[in-house]
C-alpha cells in the first residue's frame, strides 16, 4: 500500500540537469577544470553541491571558493529564467494523484523555490520540499527520504519515490521505500537501467498504468492502522 509519493526536483519535475550540467562544466572551465556532461552524468547526478565540491578537490586538487558557488548559483538561475520548463506530464499527474505527495531534494531551497517559481509549481508544493541542507547525509543515504517521510506521518514501506538519478535510486531502497525511476529528462533521453527500481518509465502519462493505485481514492480496506 502506498499513501505518501515522493518526488525528486530536478529531472523529475523540472527539466534542469541538462541546464544545471552545462553550466558547471562552463565555470569549472574558467577555472582550468576540464570535464565533460558524461562525467558530471556519473559523478554528480544526484548529489549536493557540497559532495561534487568535495569531489572536484579530492580529483582535480582545487579548493572552489565561495565566489565560485554564488557566481554558479547566480548564472545558473539566470539559466533558468529563460531554459527552465517542467517535465510534460507531470501537472497531470500532480492533478490525478490521490495519496499525499512531497518532494526530496539535494538542490538549495533558494534553488527549488525560484524553479517552482519559474514552472508554476510554488503553490502546488508549499510546505511540501525537504532538501538536503536539513540532513546530515545527503543521497544515496536514506536520511533525505526519511525526513520526507517523517514531515508527512507515513511510514518508509508506504512510500514511493519517482527518482532520475542512480544516487537517488540507491537512497529511495535504502530508506525501505518502493522506487521507479524516471529517464525521461533531457540528461537521461529515456536511457539507463533500473538501477535496482522496481522499473523504469520515461513518459510521465505510464505512472497510472504502472502505479494504478495512486490515481484511485482509498476505500476502508486501503487505510493505514
């Protein structure tokens, strides 16, 4: 039984990897770092900023500044502005659901409330968002989905996560929760592997057919002790 679907944001909701992507790889290379998308693809889908800045030192031996972080921060929003577009289908999905929904992110919360701002989706969400500055461990640690989870009074077993990301995958399964993963982001292109989810979907219209009871109202036999 399911009662609480959690959302991850970015490449599940909003369409911002791709966005997100390029735009470190950019500043990264004003700085000597060269990497490409397929790297940030494996090292950094998923996780928070500061585990890629850790990352970036332990590999490339450079200490990013605070100046770095506002001016990527700063120019990525601004990429936003013009870039950023929900994922199709997932207004639809939002509108049909008929358990409690919420989301679980590794982004700022300056980050997930400007791109709920930009797509529409700030009221949809309100009192809704936990992101990864309220954890200690961020994803693949179940610490983040936990907290979600606990917000909303609904036990780990009765949860779903929607996640794009294998880090993600990895922390939905470790909090005892059941997952689907999503490839249908611009990053992705309906690409990848379960990852050890119950499956994977890249069009946003299959979650009813996948995941029926989601979409239908809960009769006495359904209801939580």
């Amino acid at each position: 039984m399911i009662d609480l679907v959690i959302f991850d944001c970015d490449g599940v909701l909003i369409d911002s990897e791709d966005i997100s992507a390029r735009q470190l790889v950019d500043e990264l290379a004003k700085r000597g770092v060269d990497i490409d998308l397929a790297y940030v693809a494996q090292h950094f889908l998923g996780r928070s900023y500061p585990v890629v800045m850790k990352q970036i030192r332990d590999n490339f031996g450079i200490e990013l500044t605070a100046e770095f972080e506002e001016q990527y921060r700063e120019n990525l929003l601004a990429a936003f502005e013009t870039d950023l577009r929900a994922i199709p289908g997932v207004s639809d999905v939002l509108n049909g659901l008929h358990r409690d929904f919420c989301v679980a992110t590794s982004s700022s919360p300056a980050r997930v409330r400007r791109s709920f701002e930009i797509v529409g989706f700030d009221q949809v969400f309100e009192g809704r968002v936990t992101t990864a500055v309220e954890v200690e461990r961020g994803k693949p640690a179940p610490d983040l989905f936990l907290l979600a989870a606990a917000k909303r009074g609904v036990p780990p077993e009765r949860c779903l996560v929607i996640e794009d990301s294998v880090t993600g995958v990895k922390a939905g399964l470790s909090a005892g929760m059941k997952v689907w993963r999503f490839t249908g982001g611009s990053h992705l292109r309906g690409l990848g592997d379960s990852a050890g989810a119950i499956g994977t979907f890249a069009n946003f219209e299959e979650l009813p057919h996948l995941v029926p009871e989601i979409f239908t109202a809960k009769d006495s036999h359904d209801v939580a002790p």
